[in-house]
C-alpha cells in the first residue's frame, strides 16, 4: 500500500487563536509529515489568512459566541462529518470536549483513537475526562502530573504516554541587560493558582534585600485589577509593571533582559487541576534564565530543582522572597542554573517531541487491523 | 479590677525602666505566667512584656534578644506560621534557643528589616529595639486585633499595650477628651486612632512606626490595607468557594496549633458553623464548643447551635446568661474596660469566655466574617435603595419613600422605605448602624459637648470611607466597616472579653489569605441573595439552604436582649448612674433628658436601649476613670 496514513486531528484550540495548547497542537500537525493531515478546529479571528499560509487541510466550525457549550457540540458533529468522508486511521483528540466525536469515529468507522490530556480540563470536567480516557486506545499526557490527575478520575485508561509539549528555540537568545534587577512572569491574569498574589505578598521582602527589584508581569486577564490592588493594599504597586498581552518579540526581549522567570504555580483547591506542565519554564530555560516554580503539579516536570531552577512551597512568600532573592543577588548560582535550563531545554525541543508523538501514532497504526502493519513505515 | 493578662510597654526615656515596671505591673496585676524587662540605660530605651503562655509555656521568655544580643523584641499576640517561617530562616543559616513565636521576630528582622512584618500570618502589636542602630520599631497586625497605644512627647514615645497603664504611668495624661465622647456616642465605640484621652493615640492596624534616637523623628506608615479590587470575574462561584475553603481550612489548622487546649464558639450562624466543622475535621479528638443563651427576650441561638454541636458531634457546652449573672458581671466589667465599649454583646461574650476558660485557653471565633465577606444586611439594602434613588429624579424619591412606609405591609417593603430617602449613603447607613444616635445630641449633650461641631464625627466617617467613584455602596460600606468597626469595635471586644479572663479569642477569618481573597471579590457576588454568598457555597451539599424560607443560617452573634436587662438587673446600675454619674456631673450630658428617657423605656413606653446602653457603659467608665466606684454594681468579678 503506498497511500500516506490518514490523520484526522480535533481541536478546540488552534492557531491564529494563541495559547499553550494552539502552539501544541499546530507544532504537532506541522510536524507530522508522514501522515496525510485533516484538522476540523474552531473559526476564530484571522483564521483564514493563517490557514491560507500554513498550507495545511483545515475545516474551520463557525465559533458563534452565543452557542458557548453548543460551539463543541458543533464541532463534535462536524468532526464526525469529515471523518465520513476522510476516513482516517488515526484520529488524534486534542481536547476532551474533542472525545466524543473521536469515540462516535471509533465505533462506526473504524481505526485507533488518540486523546491529549494537558490539566485544566480535568478538573473541570472530571466525568467528561474519564470518558474520553476510556474511550481512546491511548492518551497521551503532558505530565505525570496529568496523568495522576486522570487516574484520580476513578478510570484506568487502556495505555498513558508522558510525552511533555516542546518548546521553540528562537534565534536570538543573546542575553540583554536591564536597567534594573528585573524579574518575570508570563501567564494570562486569569487563574488564581499561577500565583501572583503570592509573589506580590513576597515583594516587600524582597525588596528589603533588593531594593530597586521591578516585576514585570506579562499577561492580561480578569484578575489583573483585582493584583493591582493587592500590590497598592502592600505597598509595592511601585516595583511591579503590568505590561498586559504583549507581542512574541516583545516578551522574547523581556525574556533576554529579565534575570529569572518566576511563577510559583500551586495547586488549585477542590477538584481543580493546576499547572498541566509549564511550558513557559522551558521558554525561560532556551533563552538561559533560571526560574522560580511551585514544588508540586506539572512544574515537577517541566523544572529540575538546583540544575534548571529552584523548586519551592508555593503558598509561602518568604520562600518565594527567598529564592528570587537567591537569583537576583548570586550571580553564579543564578548563571550555573541559566546554563543548567538551556541544556535542559534542549531535549524538549519541537522536532524530539514530535517525534515521540510520532511513534505513539505509528504504534497505534500497527496495532490497527485496517492497515497492513507491514507497510507502516519503522 | 479586670486587667488585660498580656501585654507589651515601653519608654524611650526611662534609663532605668521604673516607669516601664510600672507599666507593666499593671498588666500584670493578675499573675499571668512570666514577664520581663529589657533596659539600655545608655539610651534610656526600656521594653517589657507579660506574657500569657500558649506556646513554648516555659521556653518564651520576653523580651527576647538575637543571637548578638543587639534585637530585643516584646510582643503580644500570636504568629500562626512562625513553624513554616522557623524552617525558612534555618535554612538561611539562623539558629534558634527557644520554641516560642516571638524569636521568630528577632531572625525575620536580621533578614528583612522593616518588611519582616509581611512575613507574618497572625495578631499581634510588637516593639523592637534595635540596639546597634539605635532604632525603635513598633507595629501591629493587619486588622487591629492586639491593641498598641502610644504618647508621643517632645521627640520622646511610650507605648503600652492597655491605655490604662500609660495613664498608671504618666498621671498628667488623664485628661479626658470631649470630642472622643461626642464620638463615643454616636458610634458605640471610640474611633482610631484617637483614643478617649487626648494625648494617647493608637498605632493604627496595618501600621508601622520607626523611632531614632538620635534624632528623636518618628515615623509612621501603612504597611498594609485591606484591598480593595471590585473584579468582575469569569471564575465561576464554586471555583472561589474552594478558595475559601482550603484558606479557611489553613486558617483554621494554624490557629489550632496551641500547646493547650482549643475549642470553637459557636452562635448557631453560618460562621462559626464552618469554623466548628472544619476544627472537628482537622481534630484528632472530638472538639469542644460552646454557646450561651439568654433567661429573658427573644434572642436565643442555643437551639441552632446545638443542632451544629449534634451534627458535627462536638462536646458541647451550653451556658444561661441569667439576669441575676448580668446584674452582677456587667457594671463592674463594663467600669473596667480599657476604653468605653457600648457594644452589647461583650456582656454575653465576656461571660461566655469566662465559662470556657476552665476547659480551653485558646477559642477559636468568627469576627471579621460579616465584614469580609459581606453579612451585614444594611450593605444590600443601602445598595438597594440607592439603586432605586439613582433610577429615579430626585424630587420622586422622598415621596416614593413615604409611599412605601404606609403602603408597605410586608417587613422588606418598610424597610426599603427606610432607606430611601434623600440623605447621603452615608448618613444612612450610620444612623442604621448607631439607631440614629446623632439625633439626639442636641437634647441630651451637656455643656462640655454642645460646643463641639455637629458633624465632625460623620464627616470623620466620609472622609474614612473613602470616594464615591471608588466603587458600589456595598464595596464602601464594607471597606469602611473593615478599616472602622472591625478593629475599634469587633476585634476589642473579642480581644477584651478574651484577655480579661486569660482566654485567646482567635479569629479565623482574619486570615491574610482569606481576607485578600475577599477583597478581590467583586462586591456583587458577596452581597447577593442573603449575603456572604461564599461562605453559603461552602456548606456541604445539602446543607446549603434556601435563604428564603429558612431563618438557619440568618445573622447572629450573641445578640444581647439589653433593652429587657436596662429595665431588669441593671434598672439599680442605671439608676445610680442617673442620680451619681461622673458624666452628668462633669457636664458631658444631660441629666434631666436622661432620667426621662430611662422613665420611658423602663415604664415600656419606648425602647430607648439603644441611648441608655451607650450612656451606662461610658457612664460607669467615667466614674472609675474620676476614681469613683459603684460600690453595688463593681466588684472584681473575674
């Protein structure tokens, strides 16, 4: 059989939209090239222009703001649709609002299914999670930490991969001075577990060892009023700039001036799920800074304490005070952990971790009584 | 006499602290467990603390000095996560000699200086002398739960934990101040950070001052406000109920770590509900709680608190307030307090302290909830009503609100009626607070108030509760509740009727965290429905009640039936009051206007509790203050 194995690819969550899992799911699609790619995701603004350009196969399901719930549904249904007449071997779910129309393609039409587990949703939808890690012949999680999160859903799921997101290796990562000691936080303003509250509870100790300390907070959100408050109620509205959502070449620049990157992720309370892996540490760690994380959740992952960063109790100021004190006063420590990152990092690039996804798809299409294994290329 | 059982003074001009000895002899009056004294006679720096042992009993002495000997410290109070911080400053290198929380302070100020205060989760009001640099640091918690007073003279400071000490010390600082009893009056309380005498102050809460002795200068700042982020969020309400509830239950775990027993008050509310069931969680042994009724009037929380006690299996204690008990504690102890409080509640609060005290040292309590979290129902009706108002033309409003009072047979609709009308926000919600005391200044101030100005004590309040564009109704109320009647009503009544019988009154929601949380909450989710939307939406499933039909989880906080008690076992207090009282003969009000108010309300005409309290407690004050005793009422009832 010379034909290329079919790979039906559903997302909620893809480019020009921004956000971790976009960039997953887009590097991965991009990456696959031994597979014929069809993608039904969401409209979403500029889209067109973006999919004219990436010369990829994508079905675009009208995003009518009103339908909020019903848009997946949607999505499902013309997911299911497209799959009647692609026919894929393999059917990758992105998301597990994605699962049903995966499960739907499995039952009538055949062929191995995939699912992506990243954190959020899990706890959010803990029912909808266990179904879609049934229903998949594999899942794949972006950390151990998300796969202890799918486990806690009561579901033994047939076969976990731990294959953590990639990360981009940008051009220059010439490292810039700053005008003062310059610390950084990347993450949209909109969960409390990211924890800046806590660093803001931190910045009046810091700045007792570090007086002239600025924090600059990438990202914007609802919670974005409310931490300025908090940083006038303690005092430091003074040290911290809100830049808001700021272009890549505006944050890469940031990124080269900053001294550490610094997001003391926790875990979130009841049954919601915190930091799926954290990427944004490994985008710190290419471009040599060292950084801050929580000692719990996906960070365990993304982040090894005393090589690329330091690992600390996230609900505790003193400590957070304490290790960014630790990067912004010890020069070698915070150059040992830096080139520490940047090696690191290096094993998490785009290509390597296609790759593993690559070879989950591979095995799954062996294990496929539709395809003839031996043509299945090694 | 009832005496605070633990406190903190000092001088910075008493080389060889006799003034500060004196000080502290009178916290110390009732044999707490340890105290101490520290002089530098170089400088004529002296700091001293008495201490009522919770933690490290026999290891905390005070004050306590560094590893130098150069950082002394004396504290009241307590640090919740001095455990955590004690890990932290091992790790850099510090080494400790005692278990006690206090040298927590000496190693957090080698680290952080002036900030070591934003590493603190807890109450507490502090001094530190920092020897080397000749520097006098004084603080105090967050939200004003331990108390600081200072006098200020000639680039000279004393401080004390009680004001009756500066004032055992410094005789010539016994001078009353009539604007603090116009104040006092209206308000039930005396509003920070004056006090009732003219030259003390009080350090206010969330505030730093520095001290130098070479130059004598005086500094003072905020360190810290409650913060104030009226975000409209995308998290839906369970998200946030979550929050709470593992803050909470943090809270609620720190503030059980005692080296004594622990037990939880509880009112039959929806606060000190949650409180109980999370302490009974976290609790290895069944926990204790305890609540008090009434022998007289309507308010009695026993029966919903027992239904609490039942359901989360707690060994429960249960005592009567009786009238004869209220004849005999509340004179002397309301003669005996600090500053004057008119705050019914304390009476109940006191006794049930006292009856706790043989079972538990430390209680935990839910002050601070209502404020936070938005309880009150005055904050949703003022919203209501200015909703309304700001809908309709101003000339509608005055005759909608008429129109409402006669046409208005269901209790909602008379009390919409209440509040809509053309004063200021403001105004309304201090008369609703205060039952409109302010009223009737004109008719029962003496000579020594009639000269004050009019609308000093409300203008005070505006200015407090900051600008109208900062945000809805609610939100101001609620910010201003938490800068004014929380710390100088509330938290001195808890922390008086605690530390008068050497109990701990520890305040779970007074968390930082929690209170943050609050704070960032917009005020519409706080106050919608019955109000305190996030601490409904943590009671577990199915306890969650319609706020509508059922009155369980209505507000309650040891009301006191004070109007049955003015006309019943303190009608003779009142009466010797009226005939004898320092106040009236001083000039501060009327007696005549008095005696007919106390004839109406005890004949049943009208119910003038809420005038005749406010002036038998400053009544029964003053005359100890002038040194004059009720020789039937007082007595050392402790």
């Amino acid at each position: 059989m010379s034909r290329k194995p079919r790979l039906l690819v559903i997302t909620p969550d893809f480019p020009p939209a921004r956000g971790g899992i976009q960039v997953l799911v887009h590097r991965l699609v991009s990456e696959l090239e031994r597979f014929e790619r069809s993608i039904v995701t969401l409209e979403s603004p500029g889209a067109a222009e973006f999919d004219d350009a990436s010369g990829l196969a994508v079905r675009r399901v009208k995003a009518i703001k009103q339908l909020r719930g019903g848009r997946n549904l949607l999505l499902n249904a013309v997911a299911y649709r497209q799959a009647q007449s692609f026919r894929p071997d393999v059917t990758l779910s992105a998301h597990i609002v994605t699962s049903p129309a995966a499960a739907a393609i499995r039952r009538t039409l055949g062929g191995r299914t995939v699912q992506y587990f990243h954190a959020k949703e899990i706890g959010a939808k803990p029912r909808l999670a266990a179904f879609a890690a049934r229903q998949a012949h594999t899942s794949i999680a972006v950390s151990d930490y998300t796969s202890r999160l799918i486990q806690a859903t009561g579901v033994r799921p047939l076969d976990i991969r731990l294959i953590s997101p990639g990360v981009e290796l940008p051009s220059n990562v010439a490292p810039e001075s700053a005008e003062r000691p310059t610390f950084l936080t990347i993450a949209r303003l909109e969960d409390r577990y990211k924890g800046h509250d806590v660093i803001i509870r931190a910045l009046p100790l810091l700045r007792a060892k570090v007086p002239d300390v600025q924090w600059v907070v990438i990202g914007d959100g609802p919670l974005r009023p409310g931490l300025e408050q908090l940083a006038q109620a303690h005092g430091v509205a003074d040290a911290v700039r809100f830049l808001g959502s700021v272009s890549d070449d505006e944050r890469n620049s940031w990124l080269r001036r900053t001294r550490a990157l610094v997001m003391p992720s926790r875990l979130p309370s009841g049954h919601y799920a915190g930091e799926g892996f954290g990427i944004v540490y490994l985008e710190a760690n290419v471009f040599g800074k060292p950084v801050v994380a929580g000692n719990v959740g996906g960070a365990l992952d993304s982040v090894a304490d005393g090589e690329s960063g330091l690992l600390v109790d996230p609900t505790d100021p003193v400590a957070v005070a304490d290790a960014i004190a630790r990067l912004l006063l010890d020069d070698e420590l915070a150059a040992r952990l830096g080139r520490g990152g940047a090696q690191r990092a290096q094993a998490f690039t785009w290509p390597l971790i296609s790759e593993r996804v690559e070879a989950v798809l591979l095995e799954q299409l062996r294990a496929s009584a539709r395809w003839d294994s031996s043509a299945v290329p090694a | 006499m009832f005496r605070v059982m633990c406190g903190i003074a000092g001088s910075t001009d008493d080389p060889q602290g006799t003034a500060v000895e004196a000080m502290l002899a009178t916290l110390h009056h009732r044999g707490p467990d340890d105290g101490g004294l520290h002089t530098d006679p170089g400088t004529g720096v002296s700091i001293g603390a008495r201490r009522l042992a919770i933690l490290d009993i026999d290891g905390g002495h005070q004050p306590l000095c560094g590893e130098d000997g150069s950082v002394w410290v004396a504290f009241n109070g307590e640090i919740y996560n001095h455990e955590p911080l004690r890990e932290d400053l091992r790790r850099r290198g510090h080494t400790f000699s005692t278990g006690c929380d206090t040298e927590v302070l000496v190693h957090l100020y080698e680290e952080f200086g002036d900030a070591l205060v934003h590493a603190l989760e807890g109450m507490f009001a502090f001094a530190l002398w920092d020897e080397r640099r000749q520097r006098l640091l004084l603080a105090r918690d967050r939200f004003g739960e331990k108390p600081l007073f200072i006098h200020e003279h000639a680039g000279e400071l004393m401080f004390a934990s009680e004001l009756t000490a500066l004032l055992e010390a410094k005789p010539q600082l016994r001078a009353l101040d009539p604007a603090a009893i116009d104040a006092f009056f209206v308000l039930g309380y005396v509003p920070g950070p004056g006090t009732i005498v003219r030259d003390v102050r009080q350090l206010a809460p969330g505030h730093l001052l520095s001290w130098e002795r070479e130059s004598g200068v005086c500094s003072e700042r905020a360190w810290w406000s409650p913060p104030d982020g009226p975000v409209k969020l995308r998290e839906p309400v369970e998200m946030l109920a979550a929050e709470a509830e593992r803050l909470l239950h943090e809270s609620v775990r720190t503030r059980m770590i005692a080296d004594v027993p622990v037990g939880v008050f509880l009112s039959g509310g929806i606060d000190s509900r949650l409180v109980a069931a999370s302490a009974a969680q976290q609790s290895t042994r069944r926990i204790q709680t305890f609540t008090i009724g009434y022998d007289v009037g309507s308010f009695d929380e026993t029966v919903q608190a027992r239904r609490v006690a039942d359901e989360l299996d707690t060994e429960h204690h249960e005592i009567t307030l009786t009238q004869t008990d209220v004849a005999a504690r509340a004179p002397a102890l309301l003669a005996s307090l600090d500053q004057p409080l008119a705050d019914q509640a304390l009476i109940p609060l006191h006794a049930l302290s006292e009856f706790a005290r043989p079972r538990v040292t430390v209680a935990l309590g839910g002050e601070g909830a209502d404020e936070l979290f938005g309880g009150y129902p005055r904050y949703r009706w003022l919203e209501r009503a200015e909703r309304i108002e700001s809908a309709l033309p101003r000339a509608v409003v005055g005759p909608l609100g008429e129109l409402l009072r006669y046409s208005g047979r269901w209790p909602a609709t008379a009390r919409l009626s209440d509040r809509i009308s053309q004063a200021p926000v403001l105004e309304r919600h201090l008369d609703w607070v205060t039952a409109g005391r302010r009223h009737h200044r004109k008719a029962l101030y003496g000579p020594r108030l009639t000269v004050l100005d009019d609308g000093r004590v409300l203008s005070d309040l505006v200015s407090r509760a900051g600008n109208a564009e900062d945000g809805s109704i609610g939100r101001r109320l609620m910010r201003l509740d938490q800068i004014d009647y929380l710390p100088d009503d509330v938290l001195v009544k808890a922390d008086r009727a605690g530390m008068l019988v050497s109990l701990e009154i520890r305040s779970v929601y007074l968390h930082r965290g929690l209170a943050e949380l609050a704070g960032s909450i917009d005020t519409s989710l706080h106050l919608s429905g019955q109000g305190k939307t996030l601490l409904h939406s943590m009671l577990p499933k199915g306890m969650a009640v319609n706020s509508r039909t059922s009155t369980r989880y209505r507000k309650t906080a040891f009301r006191a039936p004070a109007a049955e008690w003015l006309r019943g076992p303190l009608a003779a207090a009142l009466h010797r009051q009226l005939e004898h009282g320092m106040i009236f003969k001083e000039g501060y009000f009327n007696r005549e206007a008095a005696r007919e108010l106390a004839r109406e309300h005890i004949s049943l005409v009208r119910d003038h509790s809420d005038l005749l309290w406010p002036l038998l407690a400053l009544g029964l004050w003053v005359d100890r203050f002038f040194g004059v005793v009720d020789v039937q009422g007082a007595g050392d009832v402790a």
